[in-house]
C-alpha cells in the first residue's frame, strides 16, 4: 500500500467511521515510519557544494 492509502484509512476512520485514536493509531505509526525513512534518505543523498 502507498502512503497516500494509510492517510485516508485513519481519516476515514475517525470522521465517517466516528472511531477513537486507537483506530487512527496504526496509519500514525505508518506514515510517521516513511517521513523518517524518507528523510533519512534525503539526509544522506544531499551533498552541499560550496563555491569558490
């Protein structure tokens, strides 16, 4: 599944669904996993060039 999904998944269930922060819990932890992964990897591939 792409990030995308696990955001509409813990949205849908606390509006429409009418569920707690246990049920929005898990695509948190999910997408809270790929924004450090994905900066993690950003961190590493950026390189600073200085001029001159």
């Amino acid at each position: 599944m792409i990030p995308t999904r696990w955001a509409m998944d813990g949205l849908d269930a606390t509006t429409w669904r009418g569920l707690g922060f246990a049920a929005a819990a898990l695509p948190i932890a999910l997408l809270t996993g790929c924004a450090l992964a994905f900066g993690a990897f950003a961190v590493l591939r950026f390189h600073w060039e200085v001029d001159g």
